[in-house]
C-alpha cells in the first residue's frame, strides 16, 4: 500500500464487484491532495499515462502531471474544501 501521510487506512470493503478500500482522511490540503493522489493512483491510465477515471466528487477533482504521476487538487476543488467542507460541523 502506498505512502499517504495524511490518510490513514481504516478498512477494505471487498463485495462481488470488488473492493474499496477505507481511508480516515486528515481535514486539511494536504489531506485533501492525499485523497487526490490515492485517486489517481488507483485509477487506470489510458495511452498517455493519464488517469481514465476521474473524480465524481468536487472535493477531489485533480490535474495529474504524467512525468511525476502526481495528482493535485483543481482550483474549483481548493475553493469548495476550504469554504464549504472545512465549514461542515463534524
């Protein structure tokens, strides 16, 4: 398993259509690109290097460089963690 230092790994959730695994994210950008990076990590890359999937959630939408296959949070992505995310009580 990877290096993600403001992440730690909870659990794996394996079903029939495979497994996903759980991460207790620390509330801050760095963990906020953590989540990119394991994103982009973990999806396939097309002809390019480039991740095919990308993130249906706007807390995480990332850019990916290619040559240093790491993954960074959008603009729009940085705006909503910090003004909405970070906002909610938890």
């Amino acid at each position: 398993m990877a290096n993600y230092p403001k992440c730690t790994y909870n659990t794996t959730i394996v079903t029939d259509e495979g497994s996903i695994d759980i991460y207790d994210v620390e509330d801050s950008p760095e963990g906020q690109q953590n989540v990119c990076q394991i994103l982009a990590d973990a999806s396939p890359k097309n002809d390019a290097g480039r991740p095919v999937l990308r993130s249906p959630w706007c807390l995480s939408t990332f850019n990916y460089n290619t040559e240093t296959k790491v993954a960074t949070p959008t603009d729009s992505a940085r705006r909503f963690w910090g003004s909405v995310y970070t906002a909610i009580p938890k």
